[in-house]
C-alpha cells in the first residue's frame, strides 16, 4: 500500500512492504507460517489472552489478565499472547508464576512491541499477515481485554472466521463491560437491527465478564481444539500436520503478486462492506454511484466480488466504461461472484485474499457491513497506527451508520488510552459520491 502508482506496487506484511514483483519473498512468507504451524503444534490446551501492549501494571485489567493467566495455568491451560507488554505480559507473567505453560507470538514494532520477561515460550515473526494466522489460530478460547485497534482487529477477525465456518466455535470472552459493552451494542444495533448483516444470536454468543473469576469460569471445561472442516477447503486456521496445504498457499500467494502486478497498473479504490444489502436501496444505489464516478475519474473499483456492496460498485464501474475488479472467496459448492466484475481471483484461504483486497489501493471505502467488515477496517487502522503503511486514506460511508463508530474510537483515546491522540483522525465519515470525490 502506498502512494506508488507503477507496477512496483507494495504488499504489506509486518516487517517490511513485499513488492510484488519480488515472488521469491513468497518463499520466505510460506517457510514462516511453516515455523509458525510447527510451533503451535506443540501446544496443547491454549487460551489466548488478547489486549492493549500500553496498559500500566498498576492498571485493573493488566491485574485481571494476570490472575486469569494464573487460574488458567494452574488449571493446565498454556496461555499464549502476542509476547508484548501492557496485557500480554501480565497474561504470561500470571501463567509463569503458577508454573504453567506461559506462550508469546511476537512481532517487532516501530515502537512499544518487546519480548515479555514472562514468556517461557516464542517465536517471531517478520510478516504481519503469518503472524496474525497464528495469533488468531483455534484455541480453546478468546479472552479479549481492553485494547486498540489491533485487538478490535483480532477480535473481529476470529469471530468473522467462526461466523463463517472458517473456524471452529470456542468461548469469546470480553473482559471490562464499560470497554466492551459500546462496541457489541454497535454490531447489535447498526449492523445485524439497521442493516440486517449479521444474527443476533451470533452476538449473544460472545461472554461480558468483569472479573478472572468470570472468564475461567467459563473456561475451565472446554476441551481442547481439534482440526475443523469448513466452507473453504484448507484454510489457514486449521491444526494439524503440515502438509500440502502449504504448496496451495504458496501458488495462491504467487497468483496475487502476479494478479495485482499485471491488473492494478494505475490508481485504485477498494470498496467494501456488506453482501446483505439489496438493489434499489439506498446504501446499494449510493455505492453504484461510487462505482460510477471512480470509472469517469479512471480509478479502478475493487471489492470483494460478492453481492450487495460489492456488486452495486462492480456493477457502476463496469456499466460506466471502469475496470471493475473481483477478489472473491472460493467455498466448496460455489464461487461468490458478483457479474460486474470484468476482471476477477479466487482464492481458498482467507489472510491470502483479504492481502490482495487491500494491498493495492490508496483509498479504502467502507460502506456499512458487519464482522468482515470490522475486521478488514481495524486492520487497516492498525497498520496506519503502527506505521506499516502510509498515503492510505480510510473513508466510512453512511454517517447514520458510522457516527456511534467515531465516538468508539474517541473513547479508546479519551478514556482507555489504547490509541494515539492522532490515531483518532485516521478515519473520515462522508455522506455523498461528491465527498467521496474530495479524497481522490
């Protein structure tokens, strides 16, 4: 992601931008998630521990994660976590303490992101991607504390992978109601009452809890996760072997170089957001007319090949003489592809995908969605945070949708202190095509 616009176009991982000429580094990606399943592998009865890396020691729920790191410990749990401070490392130094199995996922930031002195147990990562497979693989379960956009990232991405089937059910535990309780009250009103995107009964599976006693209770007699089928035939979050899951990884990550490096040699804009939407409605005929003007301003439109959102931008592009472009998910039974797109990928494993959806653009539009859709926008704001990536611009389209996410962010700032101070302007709330065409 970056302001380049020739086919020198970046790819971004954790460490370093991958240009997708350079297809070896695929190699070095591919032998990282290898290292990565080979160490997983070894672990047994896991709970990841998730949250903010700047919450003090002397903060309530820093004293909560390492209590919870504890109980799980002493009751034969390995806790793993990112390896970092703040959350991280009082998950491990509760686990160390009881004796127990105490795991760190690291990876090197620009700033804040250390080894813990608690974990017993690493492994490090260059590429932001691999390690996010790993970080988000099945365990027994998810215990998310107060955080940033990184842990809104994570939390997103591993209940949109249970949602659809990517990933096998486990306990979400929420830890801190006054943190957690805004945003689940926004996925139940705005995206599944307003928009009709998701289940309610998806959200009221997610455990609130105040207290370690809360979470290990609901804990302590899960049983420990197996390998899990699903709707995308060897996905990433499986465990088990390693096997020739690896060699398709490896062609679909070469496949995506190839694609963006031959189909993207100009200005682009990623649309995204819900399937569920239908034509005549409002946000459907306010993204055709996106798709409208970036193929009269000869910005090429991609999305996520799909219907609703994705299909009305497709459709406006194409039927306005545009490059329309699909990044779509292969299942089993189908392919969800939407006809508006004039060129289009498929791909069986999801990090692979949701890399090419959002590698080449330097404006990303979100419409209104649900879990997919968080999950694709905090992991943008994440790689903005953390300076892995630059000259991106994020855009949320709908206010009626949007504004109760803008105070979200502002509390992470005002009262948690997860997020920077600038960290609140990376977003932008417009209303129109005409706003939308400010920013090109």
């Amino acid at each position: 992601m970056s302001n380049n616009k020739n086919n020198n176009q970046p790819i971004v991982t954790g460490g370093q931008l991958v240009n997708f000429r350079d297809s070896w580094k695929v190699f070095s990606m591919v032998a990282e998630m290898i290292e990565g399943l080979k160490f997983l592998k070894e672990i047994k009865n896991e709970v990841t521990i998730l949250g903010s890396a700047r919450l003090p020691a002397n903060n309530k729920y820093y004293k909560i994660a390492q209590e919870l790191g504890y109980k799980l410990a002493r009751a034969g749990f390995a806790v793993l976590t990112g390896g970092g401070p703040g959350i991280m490392e009082a998950g491990n130094k509760g686990a160390f303490e009881a004796g127990g199995e105490s795991i760190g996922l690291n990876i090197q930031l620009p700033f804040e992101q250390r080894i813990n002195p608690y974990v017993k147990k690493a492994i490090a990562f260059e590429y932001f991607y691999t390690r996010k497979v790993m970080l988000t693989a099945p365990a027994n379960g998810f215990v998310f504390f107060p955080g940033g956009f990184g842990t809104l990232d994570e939390l997103f991405e591993v209940v949109d992978a249970i949602e659809m089937g990517q990933m096998e059910k486990s306990p979400i535990i929420l830890v801190g109601k006054e943190f957690w309780q805004p945003v689940v009250d926004f996925i139940r009103l705005q995206s599944a009452k307003k928009i009709k995107a998701i289940k309610e009964k998806e959200i009221d599976s997610w455990y609130i809890v105040e207290t370690a006693d809360e979470a290990f209770e609901i804990l302590k007699n899960t049983e420990d996760a197996t390998s899990v089928e699903s709707e995308t035939t060897d996905n990433p979050y499986m465990q088990g072997d390693i096997n020739w899951r690896m060699f398709r990884i490896m062609a679909e990550l070469v496949s995506s170089f190839d694609f963006l490096t031959d189909n993207v040699p100009m200005k682009s804009v990623t649309v995204l957001g819900t399937k569920e939407v239908k034509p005549k409605t409002k946000y459907y005929e306010d993204a055709y007319e996106v798709g409208k003007m970036l193929a009269k301003k000869e910005y090429i439109t991609i999305t996520g090949g799909g219907t609703g959102i994705m299909e009305a931008a497709n459709k406006g592009a194409i039927e306005n003489g545009g490059k329309s472009i699909g990044v779509f998910m292969k299942t089993k039974n189908k392919e969800t592809l939407n006809r508006f797109a004039n060129k289009t990928i498929g791909f069986s494993f999801p990090f692979v995908r949701k890399m090419t959806l959002m590698a080449s653009s330097e404006v990303l539009v979100f419409f209104p969605g649900s879990l997919g859709t968080m999950h694709n926008l905090f992991e943008i704001l994440t790689l903005m945070e953390t300076n892995k990536v630059s000259g991106i611009k994020v855009v949320l389209y709908g206010k009626d949708f949007w504004e109760p996410m803008r105070e979200i962010i502002n509390n992470l700032y005002l009262n948690f202190k997860t997020i920077g101070r600038n960290d609140r302007e990376l977003i932008n709330i417009i209303d129109s095509p005409e706003e939308l065409e400010q920013y090109l």
